[in-house]
C-alpha cells in the first residue's frame, strides 16, 4: 500500500507540475497578444509559419518525446519580428501539430508552453548577462555572443523542464535514456548554432534585400534535413521493431521447452514496444492463468476472476486510450499510474488461447502502429502457446508410455522370474528328503533368479523415480548411473565429454538419458563385455552420444529378426526413443568384436529446444 501511495503522489506532483508550466506559458501567449502589433511584410511571416509547422510535424525523434529542428526559424522570426510575435506564433503552431497528433490533453498545453517559456527564458538571460559584460551599451542580438547564448540558454531550459517531468513521473528515468535524450538534443543545438551563424554571417554582407525568396532558399535545407532525419527514423524504428520481433521469436522458439519461456523476451518487449505494464494469461484446462508480468502491476490480481472471464468474448485487439472514461477489462491488475491499455486475444482456429495487454502512463499514447505491433505479437505467441501445449501433451503421452513399457518389462520379466523361483521352491521342498542333491541345486538356481530379479527390480524403481536429468543435468545424471552400475557389477565404465556444453531442452536430456541406460543394460544382459567407453561430444552441428564395449558383439540382421517376435527387444525401443526426438541412431556390431552406439541429435533437434536453465551449468 506505501508504494502504491508513493506512486500516486508522484503522478499527482507531475500532473501539478505541468498544470502550472502550462499555466505561465499560455498566460504569456496572452501577455503577448496584448503587446503585440500588426507585423509587416505577411508573406514573409507565412513562409515561416508554413516552414515551423512542417519542422514540428516532423521532428528527430528522442525517447518519450521530440526534438525538432524549428530554432533557427524561431530566432530568425525573433529578429524580425520581435518577441510578442515569436510567443503568438511560435505556441499556436505547437498547439496545432500538437492537436493533430492526437495528444493527450496535458501534454496538449504543456508542450507549446514549456516551448514558449523556455525562449523567453533564453532572450532575458542572454540580456541579462550582455548587460552585465556591457554595461555601456544595449543588447545587440546580432551578435555571436548574443545568438549562442540565446541558443545555449533555450535548450538547457527546455531540457531542464522536460526532465522535471520524467523525473517526477512514477515510471523509471534511467541514465541511459537521459543520455540518448541528451544526445539529440545537442545534435539539434549544434545544427541551430551553424545555421543561425551562416545566417548572421550573411546577413552581414549586404549581399541586397532581404526577400520572401531569400529567406525560402536559405531555409529549404533546413526544412529538407527535418523531412530527411524524421523519415530516417522512422525507417530505423521500423527496422528496429523487426528486429525486436525476431529477437522475440528467436528466444521463444529456444526456450520453448523450458517453463520460463516468457521471461527471456523483457528486454526485448520494450524495445518491440514500449509499454509501462504487461500481462499475459494463457487458458489453460478451462482458467485463465497469468504466465507473464512485468512493470506496474499489481501482484496476485491477474488470477482467474469474473474480469478476465470477459477474455472468452474478445476476438479483436481493444485499446482504452483513457482510464477515466473507460477503464479497460482488467483495470485491478494494473497500478492505478496506468492510463491507456490494449487488450490483444491470442486466437488460433477460432480458439481463445490467451491474452496480451499492454498499458501506459500515459492517456492517449498507443498509435495505430502501436496497436498492430501488439496485435502482431499475439499472433506470434499463438503459434507459440499452441505448440508449447502440444509439447506437454507430447511429454504426458511420454511418460504414459515409458510407464507402461516399465509395467511390462516388470510382468514379462520380474514377474516371469519370480514366478518361476517359486515353482522350483516348492518343488525342492517336496523333494527336500527323498532327493536332497536336487533339493539343493533347486534352492541354488532360484536364489540366482532371485537375485536376478532383485536387480531388475532395483532398476524398474529407479526407472520411475523422477529423471536425474531434470535435477542434475545430463552429465552428471549419467555419472552417477555409472557409478551405481559399477558397484552393481564390477563392469569397468569410462566416461568422456568434449565440447562446449549446450543448454538442451528436458525432453532432449531424458530421451538420450534413457538410450544410455538402455544400452548399458543390453550390454550387462547380453554382451559379456568387461569395458565399456561412453563419449558425450558437443559438436557444431550436432551432438552425439556414443557408446562402445568389447563384448562378443551380435548379428544386426538376426536381431531386428528378434525384434519381430520380441517388441520388447532393446534396440527397437532405443530406436523409437531416437525418433522422439528427431535424432539418428546407429548401431555397428559385429560377433567376437564388440558394439558400437551412435546417437547424433542434429542441430535442427536442439536448437528450438535450449532451456536456459542454470541448474546444467554445474553439470
């Protein structure tokens, strides 16, 4: 609760703060409407007021705002028609592009204020200090001194009020952005110092009179760069947006596997587009739950209710420009600083899968482009949600299966061998006093069938215990593996890894965890093998997971003959595990001269597979 009171009393410091430069700055275009006269000369006046308005419709675009390229023709106005003027016209052509521009109405005032202001401000500093310098003499704006100072004084204040406000404002104003704000607004003073010096310069030539025709020549250039580095901008923006969505459907594709697919994408959200606030539900069994958020929201309030059941309904994107009048589907969720929200409904095939919304500070703020970038994003996280929800089912059917093969191998095998040591049992206790010798060899065969099945069933509940892999990591849940397996039967395992380990996703992990244990148990079972080699190797295409023993080897043809008859056999489960995963199994044997494994999962296979997960670092 102190934070979000916090919170509202900075909005409410900001919304004071730009009420009262509001207030000055157009009681200043009143003060000047009373002082001002007819100004000469009117097509001059109409050029530059033609000439303003096209560098404030199109100005360099700087993070929360604008920094146009209109000083020059402001000062120049300045020298010919006096300040009044410059107020007078100056403010209404701001109002203007402002009004056009759709912006809220706070900012709708404060911008041409803070403009007007921060000139006047410049004009009776720069008296000011010329008076002070020279004190004999008036102030002479046609001077360099005059006109840098003038130039210098007008930014600085226009930065310092812009500032003010950022800082004041609830949301973060981090160093970084205050640089990139402060960079193009340098490159705006500097370009406005050489072109009001050329024109001093000039004008100091008698190079004949001063026209209407002059004063269009001299500043098309400038008009022309505004028009060029606005559209540039534009352009870099577009490009960057595309990039932000690639970086977007680049991370989601690789941690899709892994349960912190959304968070991977925050940096890059806001480059994409830039938003306050965030919230994504995913329908999952029927509830809307919240599997992403980030920036001003309130925690816990995202959960199943009776507004996001309103989700079920929306099947275009909605955009609540101000909170006041409408205060959008989930207003709850959002701290009460957020002011505009778009609600994007992730849809596939008719089916609602979950929803997006974005919010703002700021009343009004989410254009057109704004709105389809969202909506775009959706789009993406459709296909994505869809495909992570085949994953899971892909993963339940997995498990199912490898329980039911373990219930099998545990009737076919443990069950069948039990079952017969208790025949033989009972035989050798009826035969216990009339034949003991067979008694014994009785007694002696089932304990090795027992012991037998001890060890099967050992493996059957470590097979059902939860994968190592998802605990550990594939190195070390094979490690371990093969320390129990020495232990168990004295067979002499060597392990080796090389490369560059790479993060794989859960599935990719178990399915190669299971094809080790599957093949070291068909080696134990089958192969007579006293060594046993296992390589792990990142490559750059691949990875491959290989093992070899010097057993007695076996006939490739007469086992997949086996395989027929025996759909238990190991290397038709290992080969189906393979293709779970689209990887390529490869079996080289020969009798008398051991076996080798080859599992290579292409690049292709793990690539959209990467789970960021630090628990494999240690691995």
């Amino acid at each position: 609760m102190g934070n979000k009171s916090h919170l509202q009393k900075k909005e409410t410091l900001a919304n004071l703060f730009l009420s009262s430069i509001s207030i000055l700055g157009w009681i200043s275009v009143s003060i000047a409407i009373y002082m001002a006269v007819l100004p000469d000369n009117l097509i001059v006046l109409l050029l530059f007021v033609t000439f303003l308005f096209i560098t404030e419709f199109f100005p360099m675009a700087v993070w929360k705002g604008h920094s146009s390229l209109s000083f020059p023709l402001v000062f120049t106005l300045y020298l010919i028609y006096g300040l009044p003027t410059v107020v007078i016209v100056f403010g209404l052509i701001v109002l203007t592009v402002n009004i056009v521009q759709r912006r809220p109405l706070r900012i709708l005032f404060f911008n041409p204020s803070q403009l007007i202001l921060s000139f006047i401000g410049a004009i009776y500093l720069s008296q000011s200090i010329h008076g002070l310098l020279n004190p004999g003499e008036a102030f002479v704006p046609y001077t360099m001194l005059s006109m840098l100072m003038i130039t210098i004084f007008y930014f600085v204040i226009n930065n310092i009020l812009v500032d003010l406000v950022l800082l004041i404002r609830p949301q973060v104003y981090p160093v970084r952005l205050w640089l990139k704000k402060f960079n193009s607004e340098l490159i705006s003073a500097l370009i406005s110092i050489s072109y009001i010096a050329v024109m001093l310069i000039l004008g100091n030539q008698n190079r004949g009179i001063v026209d209407v025709y002059s004063y269009f020549f001299f500043f098309s250039p400038l008009v022309g760069l505004a028009l060029l580095s606005s559209f540039i901008v534009r352009i870099q923006s577009e490009r960057n947006r595309l990039n932000a969505l690639f970086n977007i459907s680049t991370e989601l594709n690789r941690l899709l596997p892994s349960k912190e697919w959304m968070e991977s994408i925050r940096s890059s959200l806001n480059e994409f587009v830039e938003a306050d606030a965030t919230i994504l539900w995913v329908k999952e069994d029927g509830q809307w739950k919240v599997r992403f958020q980030h920036g001003q929201v309130v925690k816990g309030k995202g959960e199943c209710n009776e507004e996001v059941r309103q989700f079920e309904e929306v099947k275009d994107a909605l955009v609540f420009q101000d909170r006041k009048k409408d205060p959008g589907l989930t207003p709850a969720c959002f701290n009460k600083a957020m002011k505009a929200f778009v609600y994007a409904p992730i849809v596939l095939e008719g089916n609602s899968l979950g929803m997006l919304a974005v919010a703002r500070t700021r009343s009004k703020s989410f254009r057109n482009e704004d709105v389809q970038s969202i909506a775009t994003l959706a789009n993406q996280l459709a296909v994505v949600i869809k495909t992570r929800m085949l994953i899971v089912e892909q993963e339940k059917r997995t498990v199912l299966e490898e329980r039911n093969r373990i219930a099998r191998d545990i009737h076919d095998g443990v069950a069948q061998s039990l079952a017969g040591a208790v025949m033989k049992l009972e035989t050798a206790d009826r035969k216990f006093y009339q034949k003991p010798p067979e008694s014994h060899h009785l007694v002696k065969d089932s304990l090795n069938k027992l012991r037998l099945s001890l060890t099967e069933i050992r493996q059957s509940i470590y097979a059902l215990r939860p994968y190592e892999t998802e605990r550990v990591g594939l190195k070390q849940a094979v490690l371990k593996r093969i320390d129990v397996i020495k232990q168990e039967t004295g067979l002499d395992i060597s392990y080796e890894e090389r490369g560059n380990p790479i993060f794989l996703s859960t599935m990719v992990e178990k399915v190669m965890f299971d094809i080790f244990q599957e093949s070291l148990q068909n080696i134990i079972k089958h192969a007579e093998a006293t060594k046993v080699n296992v390589l792990l190797s990142y490559q750059k295409e691949h990875v491959l997971l290989k093992v070899t023993d010097n057993g007695i080897g076996f006939s490739l043809l007469d086992a997949m003959v086996k395989a027929k008859n025996d759909p238990h056999f190991g290397i038709l489960s290992i080969n189906e595990q393979a293709d779970k995963i689209g990887a390529v199994l490869q079996i080289d044997s020969k009798e008398g001269k051991g076996t080798e494994i080859n599992l290579t999962i292409p690049k292709l296979g793990f690539e959209g597979g990467m789970e960021n997960d630090q628990r494999h670092a240690s691995g």
